[in-house]
C-alpha cells in the first residue's frame, strides 16, 4: 500500500502568501487606477477667450428704394443688377407717351374729386407742410380754392430745396459739377451741371431770383452752349379744401417755414365724405406733380451712389402698384458698401451675443487676411430647423472698397475673455461628487489629489479661481488618452497662453 503525501502544509503556505500580497495587490491597482502619468504641466497665466462661430455673406449695410408712380412704363433701362451707380448717373428713361396717358387719367380723377369738395364750405386756413420758398402763386384774395387748383393746378408752388434747374439740351461735352452761368431777361446766377441726362445736362442754380417758368440762357467760359426753362428742382404743389381766399399772407419770392400760414379762407367744406374725397385728391395731385416733373425730364436718375440690388421694373410694361399708394419699387440700390455680414447663430450660444461685441471675419476672397467687425443687431425671431432653432446676428464692417455684395466668409465672435489669470488645460482637470480636481505634483513627482474651483472655460483650457498657485506643477496627459474631461463647452477653442507645459 502507497504512502499519502501530505498536502495541508503547501496549502497552509499559499494561503499566506495570499493573505500577505493579495490586498498589496488590489492596493497597488487601485494607485495605478487613480494615477496619472506624471508628465508635468506647469501652472501659470494665460488669456481664456470664449468664441462663436458662423458662415455668412456679404451684403450692403442700408438700401434705397427707387418708387416711381404707377400706371406708367419703363422706356429703356440702362442699368444691370449688380451695376455700380454714382449719384446723378440716370438708371432709366420713361415712356413719353404713357406719362402723357397719366397725366389726362389723373387730371380727369381730379377735376372729378374737385366738383365733389365743393359741397360744404367753412372757414379755414391753408398751410405749408415744409419750409421752401414761393415761386408761384396764382391765387389771389376772393378767389375760390376748387376754381384756381383747376385753372392753375395749384394754389402755390414752394422751391423746397432752395434751387431752380434747367434741362439742356447739348452735345458740348461738361463734367458734374462743372460751374456755369444762367442768364434770364433781367438776371443771373451762378450754376453748376447737376447730373447727366439723354441729349444733355440738369443744371441747377439758387432759387432766389431766377423766375420760375423763365426763359434762360446757359453760358460756360463766356460762350452759350444752350437755353432751357427755369423749373423748380423739388417743387411742392399747394392745395385747398375748397371755399374762398379771404386773406393771402405771404408774396411770391418770400421764405416760409414748415406749417406757416399760407391763405386763411372761408366757406371751407368739411365733412368726412369731404375729408376723405381730399385725402384721395391730395395723393392724386402728388401722383400728378410727380408725373409732371417726369414729363419734363423722363429720366430716373439715381439720387445717390451705391449698387443696384434689384430691378422691379420691366422695359414696355405698365408699374402696377400692389397697395393703394400709386408708386412702384422699380429699383432698389445698396448704399454704404458692402459692410454687413448676417450669420446663424445656435439657441445655445445666442445668450452669449450681444451688441457691441468684437468679431474677426475671414472671407474667401481675401482667406489669408482678418477683418474687423462688431455685433451691431439680434434678431428675437428664431429659424427652427428640425430640433435646432438658430438667430440671426447682424455684424458691421468698416467701408472697404474692395469688399463686394455677395463674398461669402466665416465669423468668430468674441463673446467672452479673461485675460492675465491662471489657466490650466481641461484635459488635466477630473470630477467627482465634491468638485473638480488635479494631480499636484512635488518635487519628487509625487501625486497630490487637489480641490480647485474654475471660472471661465472653452474647449481646450479652463481658468483657475482657487486651489491652485502659479507655478504649480500638476500631473497631465492628452484628450487622446481618455481621461475624463471637465463639462461645460462654452463655444470656440480660442487661447492665448504663457504658462509652460
């Protein structure tokens, strides 16, 4: 019979044994588990800066809309969109023949209203909407208002801008703003070419005593290079209520001021069917006295300099108005440069935005250069695309000629900094149920567990409140090597730091 070996005595061994080295074991993982790698980072100060992204284009900062009276047509149009325009330059010319058409519509509708207001009559007085100057004035004491409107077409005439113009026709060739002489039978005056037009010049001069309606001779450099009548250059027809002119109060040639007393009345009708008949005889007689003016001179010129946006108008067809106010947009021009960029900005960040804050733009035309803008407006209407709603920010731009309507680019909007405080990266900082904290590390590369409090934060570092010391070094590694990263992405990764890693 085989001898038993023992055993119980390797089993007593091993059992020691693990009671000695075992919890070491799970004591030492445990470490290696809460370490970190001890490549150092040093503490110091740095600018944390929370930035916004987004794409837009380039566009002009205001625009102007051209309005010309309904009921007539576009003869030529001399202009593309996307053309530039200078102040004076004509954009296009009106069809003769239609104005002429418009005009007998709108003084047969007049002359319709005008019997209409001569049902009641009280007294009144007449007075002048805006400053200007008379220059013609047919009414006189005893007169009746709906009388002379018809015979004359207005009780008064006002120069409202404090010039005179006259149409010439020439083929002497003249620059804008070329000084030249106008002379009328007992008078004259120093003028200057206003703007170009088909066959010739608008030359306008000071409304003090030129004579409206007056022959007149233009001289330059001592020779006559023409002749026109003396027009008013913004003129303002005058109307009444009906009743009859009991007392006129200013002459021909004075000034007045915005609501001076022009006539006072008496037998004025007024009733609501009067009022209204007036309001609709009033706007008939400014769509006439601006339908006059352009059949004097058909051209549509542009009254300030800028890109042309849109064009409404169609050469050969009638401007039909969509509401009741008896003008068409046929043009609309972009003025002031192309110094606006409107980007979408997230419902996240658009707390974070408001005016007045700096932004750096780039755009694809110039990508190797940095321009400067600044928040100028937020829209408070969101645009929801599926679970995303986005704002709208409008940023201003300083005129540069060689920016276009249209560039496409990107924004980055400064909407937060702190400058000259102690940052760390957010990849060295951990979490717990007490707070956030780092691996301090002493001269021995020993590891220290560290409470710090944090401020202001973007995706890459993250400033340091408490806890910590300039000069400090604390235990760190890489996003890459999953380390658990503090919350709270604020917007861009923008820093700009001293501190040494």
């Amino acid at each position: 019979m085989k001898k038993r070996r023992k055993v119980w005595p390797i089993v007593l061994i091993i059992v020691l044994l693990a009671v000695l080295f075992i919890p070491r074991f799970f004591e030492n993982s445990k470490k290696q588990e809460a370490a970190v790698p001890v490549s150092g980072y040093t503490v110091g100060r740095g600018d944390v800066e929370v930035t916004i992204t987004g794409s837009g284009m380039l566009e002009s900062a205001d625009t102007m809309e051209i309005n010309l009276p309904e009921g007539v047509k576009m003869d030529t149009i001399f202009v593309k969109e996307g053309d530039v325009v200078q102040a004076g330059d004509a954009l296009a010319v009106l069809d003769r023949n239609s104005l002429e058409y418009r005009v007998a519509e709108l003084s047969a509708e007049l002359s319709s209203l005008d019997r209409e207001l001569g049902s009641r009559r009280l007294n009144g007085t007449i007075k002048t909407p805006v400053k200007g100057r008379i220059k013609y004035q047919p009414a006189g004491e005893d007169d009746d208002v709906v009388e002379v409107v018809n015979r004359y077409g207005a009780l008064a005439i006002l120069s409202t801008d404090g010039m005179m113009q006259v149409a010439l026709q020439t083929d002497k060739g003249l620059s804008v703003n070329t000084e030249v002489t106008v002379k009328w039978n007992d008078g004259s005056a120093a003028g200057k070419v206003a703007s170009r037009m088909d066959g010739g010049y608008l030359i306008t001069l000071d409304d003090d005593k030129a004579p409206y309606q007056g022959q007149a001779e233009v001289f330059y450099d001592g020779e006559t290079i023409g002749s026109g009548m003396l027009e008013i250059h913004a003129p303002l027809a005058v109307f009444g209520n009906g009743g009859t002119i009991k007392q006129l109060h200013y002459k021909v040639g004075a000034k007045v001021q915005a609501d001076a007393t022009l006539f006072t009345l008496e037998n004025e009708p007024a009733t609501d069917h009067y009022r209204q008949a007036l309001a609709d005889r009033n706007e008939k007689a400014e769509q006439l006295q601006r339908i006059l003016v352009y059949q004097k001179n058909p051209h549509v010129v542009s009254p300030v300099s800028g890109t042309v946006n849109v064009i409404s108008a169609v050469e050969g067809k009638k401007l039909q108005s969509e509401d009741q106010s008896g003008e068409v947009n046929a043009f609309t021009l972009g003025t002031g440069g192309a110094t606006k960029m409107t980007v979408s900005v997230d419902e996240l960040d658009i707390p974070k935005v408001v005016p007045g804050q700096k932004a750096e733009l780039t755009l694809d035309a110039f990508s190797s250069e940095k321009f400067t803008a600044e928040v100028e407006r937020i829209s408070h209407v969101g645009t929801a695309s599926g679970s995303i709603t986005t704002y709208a920010a409008d940023l201003k731009l300083p005129y540069d000629e060689r920016l276009l309507a249209g560039m496409n680019g990107s924004a980055v909007i400064l909407s937060d900094s702190v400058q000259n405080v102690l940052v760390v990266p957010l990849g060295a900082i951990y979490e717990d149920a007490d707070g956030s904290y780092v691996y301090v590390l002493d001269s021995a590369n020993e590891q220290k567990k560290t409470y710090i409090t944090t401020g202001l934060s973007n995706s890459s570092h993250a400033e340091v409140t408490g806890g910590l010391n300039e000069g400090d070094r604390i235990a760190y590694e890489s996003a890459s090597s999953g380390l658990h990263m503090m919350g709270g992405y604020m917007g861009g990764s923008m820093y700009n730091g001293r501190s040494g890693q």
